[in-house]
C-alpha cells in the first residue's frame, strides 16, 4: 500500500512555486500596450508544456463555473476583477491587469497573482495594487503555527479598510495541496483567533483582491468572468505559502519581489 503526504513541506512544492513565479514574472513583462490577452495565455501554455507541468484551470469546471474554463491563465481588465477568461482583446496603455495561475508540478499545486498597470497608468490603480499587496504580506505574517486561519483574514481586511476599500468575502484564499482548491477557505476579512488552526504543513493560497468603490460583482456573459458592478477597477495579488515552525515560507516569491 502507498501512503501519500497529507501535507507537504516548503521543499515539496517549492519545484511547483518557482515555476509559477517564473511565469508570472514572464507574463508581466509580456503586459505592454498592443499584447492579446489569448497571447498570454499562450505564453504561459507553452512554459507549461516545456516544464512537463499539468495546468489546474483547462478542466476546472466548479460549481459557480459556465463551463470547463479552458485556458491556463486567468486574465482581469479593468472592471474584470477576477476569473477573467482570456479572450481576444488588445491591451491598452492604462489598462488594470490581473493575472492568476496555477499549476501541478512534481505531484503538488502552486497558485499565485499578480497585478500590474499596462504602460502609463493611473495613481489610483497603483495605489489599490500596493493595497492587495500590503495585505498579502500582513496576511502572510500571520501563516504561523498556533494561529487560526481569522488571524489570516483580519489582517488583509484591516489593510484594506485602512485604504478605504470594502472587501467581498465570496470569494479568497484557500488550502493548496495535491489540488488547487483545499480546506480551509480564507476570507479576505474575518475575526482574528477563529477558524481552523494552523500547523506545520499546510499549504495556503492568500489572495486579497479588492475594487475602488465596491464589494459587489456580477458574472459576465462567458460565465467565468467576474465584474465589478459599478465599473470600477480590481486589484489581486497572490502567493502560496506553506506553514512551518520557523514561519511561512512564499514559494511563489519572485526572484524582484521585496517580501
């Protein structure tokens, strides 16, 4: 009988969280004026291929999904603040771009995202991209051993009150391990000292993602696709970290980030 790891370590996924990293940092510097979304998404396909890894997104097919979303990237414009299906569409300068992915590698799933201004861009986009990412990295603080997953969620809803946001709850972080979405889930505000215990081992994806002057969306006519429901711009940024006992440890870190 085969026994397989119930949670992983940092080592484990690490193979699975650089790779992603990789391609993120790839696909930013891929996002100028003039890029196709399905470009992109063909980029990143074909690092895929090349890495022997599996993608978590072209049969992924959930219960809130349209149908099986076939493509490996989630592409976000603008008022496309999550789950964005990429489609044929040019990227303009000033245009609010999230990217989300996921892979299997090596038997464990790695999730992260980023979001970056296409070109010249406005101040306001910039300031709510440094909001997700402060929250993400105060989110991330709290990944430590003896703390509970409210702990997680208090921190990135603080941040983002703090600038002034308000903050849907339908949708956040999660557990990561053998597939993309596990238990627990983490809500993007919460109770601190609630929900699930951390322990060594577990495997979280932490993503704030928060809108200029909303918390409400609505699905778009693809059945993926989710908007705000006043127009205004998202933001989203994401890492998997893995809890240890010396604390948590991004291995979707990119190799320019400063956390």
């Amino acid at each position: 009988m085969v026994f397989r790891k119930r949670h992983p370590s940092a080592d484990d996924v690490m193979p699975a969280g650089q790779f992603v990293a990789g391609v993120l940092s790839a696909l930013e510097a891929a996002a100028t004026p003039g890029v196709n979304l399905l470009e992109l998404d063909r980029i990143a396909s074909g690092m895929i291929a090349d890495a022997g890894a599996t993608s978590c997104y072209v049969d992924y097919h959930p219960s809130f999904g349209g149908s099986p979303f076939g493509k490996v990237l989630c592409t976000s414009v603008n008022d496309a603040v999550l789950h964005g299906l990429p489609r044929d569409q040019v990227l303009a300068p000033g245009d609010l771009l999230s990217v989300d992915f996921a892979v299997s590698l090596n038997g464990w799933v790695a999730d992260s995202a980023l979001s970056v201004v296409v070109g010249d861009g406005a101040d306001a986009d910039r300031q709510l991209i440094a909001a997700t990412r402060e929250a993400l990295q105060e989110g991330i603080n709290q990944a430590i051993p003896g703390n509970r997953v409210g702990d997680i969620s208090a921190a990135i809803g603080v941040v983002g009150k703090d600038y002034g946001y308000l903050i849907n709850t339908d949708f956040g972080g999660h557990g990561v391990g053998r597939t993309m979405h596990e238990d627990p889930s983490i809500p993007n505000d919460g109770t601190p000292g609630t929900g699930p215990k951390l322990v060594p081992g577990m495997a979280l994806a932490i993503e704030p993602w928060f809108m200029h002057t909303t918390d409400e969306i609505v699905t778009d006519e693809d059945g993926w696709t989710l908007r705000s429901v006043d127009g205004s711009r998202g933001a989203h940024s994401e890492h998997t970290v893995v809890v240890t006992k010396d604390g948590p440890v991004i291995v979707t870190r990119r190799h320019d980030e400063d956390f």
